[in-house]
C-alpha cells in the first residue's frame, strides 16, 4: 500500500519528495497499528539508521563553499590566471586533470569546482564539452576513493559494522592498493591526455570542437553564458585558500577525532578517527573561514553570503543522482555526453529521436538500452522490434530501407 500510494501522489501532485515522504510515513503508521507517536518514533529511528547524517551535512557545507567561491568570482580569477599561463590544448587538459587530482576531499565538490574553473580555458582550446566532462567525472570518483581524507573514506568507513574486530578507516587505508579501477582509471586519463588519441563518440565530439562546435547535441547547455568580465572583485587568492583551508581543516578534523590532542601518536589518531564527524568539522571550519575571509576582503557582502546558503543545497541535491557526468558550471549532464547504447543509425546520443508522421521526439529511457556491448552482440536481433530501428513510412528494418524509394 505505501508504494502505491507513494506512486499515485507523485503522479497527482508533481512533488515527488513529498510523496514518497507521505509513502513512508504511511508505511510507519502500519507497522504502528496507527499510533502516532509511535509512528513517529519508528520513522525517525528508521531514517537515522540509515542515513549517514553526517556525510549529507558534509555535502552541503561543501556546496555552500563552492558557491561562496563563485560569488566571489575566485573561480573566474583563476581561471583567467591558467587561460593565460596555459599556451596549448595539451597543457589545458592536464592541467584540468591535476587540478581535479588535487581536490580530493569530495567527488562532487570535485566537480562543482573544476567544472567551473577550467571551462573557459577549455573552451579557448576547443575542447568539447564531452571531453570536459568526461576528464572531470573520471577523475573526480576515482581520486576521492583511494583518498583518506575524502568523504568516500567516510562513507566506507562507515559502513563497517560494529563488532567486526577492524577498525573501517584502518580497512580502507588497506585497501587502496587494491582498488584497481580507481588506479587504472586515473592511469588511463593521463594517457589520453599526454597522448591525445580519441576514438568512438568522443573524437566526433572532439572532431566537432575543433571546428567550433563544443557540444555535438542539439542542446547548447550554458552556451550563451558568457562572463562579461564586470565583476572583478575576486582574485586567484579567493580561491586557492578556501581550499587549502578546508583540506587542513578536514585532516586537523580527523586527527582531532582520532585522540591525536589527547596524546595518541598522528599514524594511531589517523587511524583511529570518526571520518564522518570529522569532514564535518572540517568543512564548517572552512566554511566560517571562508565567510570571515570574503568579507575582510570585501568581496562579499552578508547578503550574498545568506544567498549562498540555499544555493549549496541546490547544487548538491543536483549531484545526488548516480551515473552522472558534469557539463561546463559542473553541473549534471551526462545524458549529453554519454552514449545511450543506441547504434550510430539510430541517432547521435543524448539527442531526441524523431518518429512517425507527427515528429514528435521518442524521449525513451537510456535504461533501455546496454551502457556497452559485448562482442558478439546481435543488434537486429535485440532490438528489431524498437520503433527507433524501423522505417516510419514502411515499417521496414532500417538497415533494409532505401529512403529514397518513399521520395
């Protein structure tokens, strides 16, 4: 019953967040047999059991910071500081690489930053907006995960349970070595990069750029947002040391938790630490260092500070969805840039596919579809009966249909 009306209130009313928030406490007032504070008591006990509190609150502060770092046009500083030191598409593309191996506290604020960042000088260089995205989100997840200092080592760390006779950011150090797709992925970025070879759905992307199409799809995301060079407030300063300061801060938050002011030695305390509270800890030290920073600088006012409040919620809540790549401000758009499993007759992925008589656009889910093929794949025989594979006007497999006998 409360899926089903989780289900129909979403339909109704468009708000899906409530639904399913009316979805579970329906589910609590079950379990109940209507009690209402007992209801209450097990939906609040449920969702702290299982939610990390912690790691959500840390997101959010980190949002906060992202923007009170573009507020105060810190990131348009740096970026026009390494549009002029950078002289080469080749050294754009590492440099956006390092800079994304650098911020290692969190994959989204990864994101968030160097999407924001190192857009311009891409753009200077005709790098797609796909190639962007794809050295941003393969280099964000991949260096937080074998980071100790991240929210990933938080998250693992938490999912230890208690009683296990290991300590979880002991076990996580430990499994570094061992995380091979992280490794293998970064070795791979830097291949690319260093060598410049592209293939598939990319170097058409690439192929594209050069001749002054960034984008390949239909959709121009922020394509007429262009920086009028007004607000000059900020400096490079703005932006590097909110970062220096929130990945001292985190380290100083996680020893702090280990003991390490209690007498533990820096390796035990390390160990030792509770990662969750204290990346927490960190990121409100970097976040109220920030606020201080900006305003004896005179670069932001009280107002633009509180304004900034809802906004690093909004851009988190952005980034919470998984199969996710980063657009130009690191925002999310990987339905852009990642190939859909449609096969190159069917369209160019990301785009809308026109079908029947009346054009209206075939919307259908990627999910649909495989993220990749095996060798032996049969596409005409998975996929002949899908209406993106058959003539509109003859009903016959494309592959077998010569448009020009409908002219």
């Amino acid at each position: 019953m409360p899926p089903i009306i989780a289900i129909l209130l979403a339909l109704f009313t468009k708000e899906v967040y409530l639904s399913l928030f009316a979805g579970c406490a329906l589910g609590a007032l079950l379990v109940a047999e209507f009690h209402p504070w007992v209801a209450f008591d097990t939906l609040f006990n449920t969702m702290i059991n299982s939610v990390d509190f912690s790691i959500l609150m840390f997101m959010i502060l980190l949002g906060m910071v992202v923007m009170l770092m573009q507020e105060s046009g810190g990131t348009r500083a740096y970026g026009e500081w390494a549009a002029k030191k950078l002289k080469s598409k080749r050294a754009t593309l590492v440099a956006t690489s390092l800079l994304g191996a650098l911020i290692f506290v969190d994959d989204y604020f990864n994101c968030l930053t160097v999407g924001s960042v190192m857009r311009p000088v891409t753009d200077k260089y005709k790098v797609s907006r796909a190639k962007l995205a794809y050295l941003i989100d393969a280099t964000a997840a991949p260096v937080c995960i074998i980071a100790p200092v991240s929210s990933w080592a938080a998250a693992v760390t938490s999912s230890v349970p208690e009683g296990s006779g290991i300590n979880g950011f002991t076990m996580f150090l430990r499994t570094i070595p061992y995380n091979y797709y992280a490794l293998l992925t970064l070795v791979m970025i830097f291949f690319l990069v260093l060598t410049g070879a592209d293939y598939g759905p990319m170097k058409l992307n690439e192929d594209n750029a050069l001749n002054g199409d960034l984008f390949t799809t239909e959709d121009r995301p922020y394509g007429d947002d262009v920086d009028d060079g007004t607000d000059t407030r900020g400096h490079v300063i703005d932006l590097i040391l909110p970062v220096v300061v929130l990945i001292a801060a985190c380290i100083f938050g996680l020893i702090y938790t280990g003991g390490f002011f209690s007498g533990v030695d820096f390796i035990t305390a390390f160990s030792d630490c509770n990662a969750s509270a204290g990346l927490v800890m960190g990121s409100s030290i970097a976040l109220l260092f920030t606020f201080v920073f900006y305003r004896v600088r005179e670069v932001m006012t009280f107002q633009d500070f509180a304004a900034c409040i809802p906004e690093g919620f909004k851009a988190i809540r952005m980034l919470a969805a998984e199969g996710i790549a980063f657009d130009e401000e690191g925002r999310v758009l990987m339905e852009e840039f990642q190939w859909d499993g449609r096969p190159e007759s069917a369209g160019a992925p990301g785009n809308a596919h026109v079908t029947g008589d009346s054009g209206a656009a075939d919307t259908a889910d990627a999910t649909d579809y495989p993220t990749a093929p095996p060798p032996d794949f049969d596409w005409e025989a998975e996929l002949a009966e899908h209406p993106l594979h058959h003539c509109e006007t003859c009903a016959a497999p494309r592959p077998d249909c010569k448009k020009e006998r409908h002219a």
